[in-house]
C-alpha cells in the first residue's frame, strides 16, 4: 500500500505546485475582477506557521494558501513565511516570532492598496515594480514603500527600527505624525513615544537574515563567492546570507517523449563553497514518475548542478557538475567546449579547476565523471612566465579523450547503442539470456529465419566493444605588450598536433582589451588532417554520429580523413558594458589550395545577452549559433550547427516563465531540445 501512497503524495505536491504558478500567472488578470479579493499566494511555510483565515481559527499555512483581506499570520520559534502579492509580485516575509495582518483596498487602476501591520518580530520587504501602494505598520510607524528591500523589527514594547538594503522609504510616526525620507544604508529608529531617528548603519547594526543566523561577514563572503555559473542566482530573502531556492514547473521532451516535470534547484554558498543541486522529477502523460532518474546509485551525481570553491582568477577555483564555455590556452585546441549542451536530456557532471601560484599556472578539465574508467575527455594545461626584456609566458596543453564511442546514445541503459538495439526498453543481454532459456536453439533458428525474432545468435556490440581514441596537444608563447587593468595587448604564437593526424599553427596572433571592448586575431596555417578547436561547443553532438548511408558509426577524427591543407585567419570581437549588455562574435575562413584555391570553409560563432532591466517584463534575453563548417556560415542545416536561446518573461517578483530552446543539427537532421518552465524564486 506504499508505493500508491508515495505516488500520491509526489503528484500531490506536484499538482499543488503547479497550481501555485498557474494562480499567480492569472492572478493579474483574472482575480482582481472577482470580489474576495486575494491579496497574496503563500510561495514556502517552514517550522511553526500558522494563519486565522477570515477571522477563524489558527491552521498551519501550507504553500499555495491564498490570502484576503483581514488574514492573520503568525511564526513560532522556527517558522518562516514568504508570501507574493498577487497585483505586483513583490513579497514580504517573515521570520520566527512575527505576527502580522494583511489588509488591502482595490485602487481605480485595479491594483491593491495594501498594508502590512506588524504586531510583533521581523518583516523583510523585497518590492522591484510595484503596483498599486504598499505600507508597513507597526504600533508606533508607518513605512509607504517605493521600490525597495527593507527590514522592519518591532520589539515587544512597540518600538521600531527600519534598515534599508536597497531603495528608499518614507517613515511617519503614528504618534506625532512627523515624516522622515530614509534611504539606502539608513536604518530609522522610533521609540514608543513616537520619537525618530535617522542614521547611516555603521556595520555592528545588526540585520536579520533569512533563514540564516550566520555572522555579516561570513554570509557577505559567500556572496561574493557565487557570482559566476550558478544555476539562477538570487540576491536572497535579505540580501545577505546568499542562500537561494528556485522551484520549477514545466513541460519537456526526453528521447521524443512529453514529459511534465518539478523542479526544486537550491543555491547553498557556505564560506567560499558553493553547492547547486537540481532535484527535478519527470513525471509521463499518465502521473508515473520516471524512474530512470532515481534507480541508481550513480543517479545521486547526476542531481548536481554544479559544487564550486573559490571563483575565477583566486589561486585555488575548482568547479564540478555542468561546464559551458571552457577555453584552455588560447583555444586552438578547446574552444567554449560544454559538456551541457544536451542538458536536461543528458546530465554529464564534469570538473573545471584552475591553480595560480606565483609564476606558475595549472587549468585542468573533466568531461564526466561516469566516464573516468575508460577515460572520457581530460584535459590540462600548464603556464610558466619569465621575465626577458619583456614578460613571457610558456604554455603547453594537452586534451585526451580516451574513447569516442562513449559519445554513442543508448536510451534504456544496456550498454548496446541505439542503432545496434535488439530490444530497445530492455536488457539486451538479459533478455537474450531469458529467451535462451526458455527456447530450443531449433525454434530460436526457426523465430530468426521468419523474422519474428532478431538474431540473438550474434550478440549486438556494445559501447566496450568500440574503441578509437582521441589526443590533441599543443605548445604556445605569448609576449604582454601592454599589461593594464582596462588596458591589455597579447602576442602569441601556437602550434598544435592532433595525434596521428596534422599538425596546424597560428603565428601571429594577437589579443586586445580596451575598457568594454575585447578583440583578436590569427593568422592559421594547417597541414593535412588537421582541424582546429577539436574540442569545441559541439563536441558531445560531434564526438561520434550514426551514419545511415554507410550503416556505421563515424567518429570525429574520421572526418579528418579529407580535410587537405589549409590557410586562412580568425578573427573575434567582442562588447560588454556594465552589465548592460554582453555581444561576442568569431569568424574563420580557411582556404584549400589543394582544391584549386576556389574551395573555402568558413565558420562563425555568435552569442549575445541583454540585461533584463532593459526590457520590461523580461528576465532573461540570451542567444548563441555555432556554424563550425560550411560553405555559408548561416547554413543552419550543416553538420554540428548549434543554434538556441533563452527569454524569460516575468510575471511579478519571484515568478519568471522561461523559454529554453536549442537546435543541433546531425547529418542535415534537426535535433531539438525544448523545455518551458515556471520559476519561482524565494
């Protein structure tokens, strides 16, 4: 009787879940037409948290409960509320020991005018675009908010001190009814007699955190820490102890099937740690829990995003789960290389590190950890700087991928690859072994001559049947001409060899930074067999594709076989301004006099990113394309082109609906990868 039990209780969350995100999505449209107007959605209830609902009796408060007008709440000692106003987004929580009352008033826009009356604890504000009027009152004041993030604490005599984070907000004493303007780094004290007072917060103020009671520092540190690849980042209930919880709903396909799912992806930093996890169940167009993700031990790597210590340019970083965009040296070898780019179809839980200690430079990556016993791809690179008339700095490379073959797609898990499936859903080997045993050879012969059997006779190859290894390494020197912090001019030259294959070079090459801007450019000399960035964004896609022409597999290095030798630049320019906007783009033509001089390759690579304050209502606003070669560079239907993006519309704070789509294309084939989901954030 388990087992239906557990099954309920999963969809029940589920369900409830997604009716969370389906009721603050119509909210704006809908409820505010209706009479018993819902003033808030009730987005995480921890530990003791109670709730009088129309002047009833007190019940736990469970995440989706719907708030109106005249709602009491209430936090024991271990409760923690935060709830989301339906007419704007914005959210209020509550920490242990708090009660408040929520009031509200619609406004000719159809907007609410909303209070907030604190009796008694501590009540964080987080409002970015706020609708309507929103006031918190406590025994002795009231704040008017006018988009921002602040604390009120009210002690059991009444008293209140308010500490902005961000923003500004109006104070009026209730007892005098004196106003005072108080702003960021401010905190506004007013005693029980109704007396003000404004002061900038020195730093032994304390502040509250949000389900954290971990020292400023320590939570400030960790912050900081969190700035780069983590899985959508918030600045925090208080914005300060850099702890986040994202929960997702949506809809996906996995291996052609429609799949809705639920998404929990906690943001944990701790010290200079950082630890992402993605606990995402998929569930099939009957509410069965796809079990595939969960019936193994190896599952458990594979539910995280990513674990990291220190950040880029600190003398230890060390980065494991997903990997985009990882460039050793100057790319002649790894260029923007992602183990992600199948993500959420398949999760490979990789390892960047970099080490800098004096003179000396360490970069080290690992495509999977599932893959280490054969290896998969593993990759270094070492530097050494010394000091001539001018500075110069020695590198050398080197990436390994010890079996392409591992590349192949095997959707049930039995080691055989698709093509070469007997019984695809099963077993292979089981499964013949079960038919083995229970039929005469004879009738096994008799089934495979009709055709109502495959011939289990000869036994399908499996992925530890195929074997081609791949070694790419490479020697560079680069000379700083110019060194500064917004200022920066590189010379380098390189030359690389793809193992039993060619050898190609780059001389000269150059790198530029000027403030916002960033540019390069190579001259490329290649001999036979021979291509550059062989580990590139495509990789995972191009590291081994079923030809169905020649009935086999084709690897990567087989597609050398013809490339003859080439001459040609690559050149790259890129724009990035305060975090405003972020454009990057890079081309490469390559001709083959071999073939009369008329034939050329080109490839290009572009991305861009738009801060989403630009936009209103947009949250997200990223795209990429990858053409690695073609004859036209916006040939969208060459092999191992790559082309996707990312836009996020906001439905208030807290709550963001998001796009994710992603084109690759195999042997003219698209191959599409398309997931819409529903964030929320608290």
């Amino acid at each position: 009787m388990r087992r239906p039990a557990s099954k309920l209780s999963i969809a029940s969350f589920v369900i409830r879940s997604i009716l969370i995100c389906l009721a603050l999505q119509l909210t704006w449209g809908f409820v505010l037409a209706q009479e018993g107007d819902v003033i808030a959605i009730a987005l995480m209830s921890r530990g003791e948290s109670e709730a009088s609902f129309a002047g009833g009796e007190w019940k736990k408060i469970e995440m989706g409960d719907v708030f109106h007008n005249n709602d009491r709440i209430r936090t024991g000692g271990d409760g923690f509320v935060a709830l989301a106003f339906t007419d704007d987004g914005g959210q209020i929580k509550l920490r242990p020991k708090t009660s408040v009352t929520l009031t509200a008033d619609r406004l000719q826009s159809n907007a609410f005018w909303k209070r907030a009356t604190v009796g008694i604890g501590e009540l964080f504000v987080d409002v970015s675009r706020m609708k309507g009027a929103l006031q918190v009152a406590s025994p002795t004041s009231v704040a008017t908010v006018k988009g921002t993030q602040f604390w009120t604490i009210v002690n059991k005599k009444g008293g209140t001190r308010i500490i902005i984070l961000e923003g500004q907000v109006e104070v009026r004493s209730q007892i005098t009814g004196e106003r005072v303007q108080v702003g960021e780094g401010q905190y506004c004290d007013v005693s029980a007699s109704g007396e003000m007072e404004v002061r900038q917060r020195p730093r032994n103020v304390r502040v509250p955190r949000w389900l954290s009671r971990r020292r400023q520092q320590e939570d400030l540190e960790a912050a900081e820490d969190t700035g780069q690849q983590s899985p959508g980042r918030d600045k925090g209930g208080g914005g300060g102890s850099g702890i986040s919880m994202n929960g997702v709903v949506g809809a996906t396909i996995i291996n052609g099937e429609m799949y809705q799912f639920f998404s929990l992806r906690p943001d944990l930093p701790i010290w200079r740690f950082g630890v992402g996890l993605d606990l995402t169940f998929y569930f099939d167009s009957d509410g069965n829990l796809r079990e595939a993700d969960w019936d193994e031990p190896g599952d458990i790597i594979d539910k995280i995003y990513y674990l990291r210590y220190g950040k880029p340019g600190d003398p230890l970083f060390v980065r494991a789960g997903s990997l985009d965009e990882v460039t050793l040296g100057y790319g002649l070898v790894m260029r923007r290389y992602s183990n992600a780019i199948e993500w959420p179809q398949v999760r490979r839980i990789g390892l960047f590190t970099q080490v800098r200690r004096d003179k000396i430079g360490f970069e080290g990556v690992i495509n999977n950890f599932r893959e280490l016993g054969q290896p998969g791809v593993i990759g270094g690179r070492v530097t050494y700087e010394k000091k001539f008339a001018l500075p110069v700095v020695f590198g050398a490379t080197i990436v390994h991928d010890g079996n392409l073959y591992l590349g192949t797609k095997d959707d049930d898990g039995d080691g055989v690859p698709n093509p070469f499936d007997l019984f695809p859903g099963k077993d292979d080997e089981e499964h013949i072994d079960w038919l083995q045993n229970r039929l005469f050879p004879r009738q096994i012969d008799s089934l495979i001559a009709s055709g109502d059997l495959p011939d289990i006779n000869d036994p399908p190859l499996k992925v530890g049947d195929l074997k081609e290894e791949a070694t790419v390494w490479c020697i560079d020197v680069g000379v700083p001409l110019v060194r500064k912090r917004v200022l920066s001019l590189w010379a380098y030259a390189q030359m690389a060899r793809i193992n039993r294959y060619g050898t190609g070079y780059t001389i000269p090459g150059f790198k530029f930074r000027a403030g916002p801007f960033r540019a390069g450019a190579e001259y490329r000399v290649f001999e036979r067999r021979f291509l550059p960035e062989f580990f590139n964004l495509g990789y995972e896609i191009e590291r081994v594709e079923w030809d169905d022409d020649a009935g086999d597999y084709l690897t990567k290095l087989s597609r050398l076989e013809d490339l003859g030798p080439a001459r040609g630049y690559y050149v790259d320019a890129g724009f990035a301004f305060m975090s405003l906007v972020d454009i990057y783009a890079a081309y490469q033509q390559l001709n083959y006099p071999d073939d009369g001089g008329d034939t050329s390759s080109k490839s290009f690579y572009a991305q861009g990113s738009v801060n989403p304050g630009l936009i209103p209502k947009v949250g997200l606003a990223e795209a990429y394309y990858q053409q690695p070669r073609a004859d036209n560079i916006f040939d969208t239907r060459a092999n191992g082109t790559v082309l996707g993006y990312r836009v996020g519309v906001e439905m208030g704070s807290g709550l963001m609906v998001v796009v994710d789509k992603k084109t690759i294309y195999r042997n003219g084939e698209p191959y599409r990868i398309m997931t819409i989901e529903t964030m929320f954030r608290f």
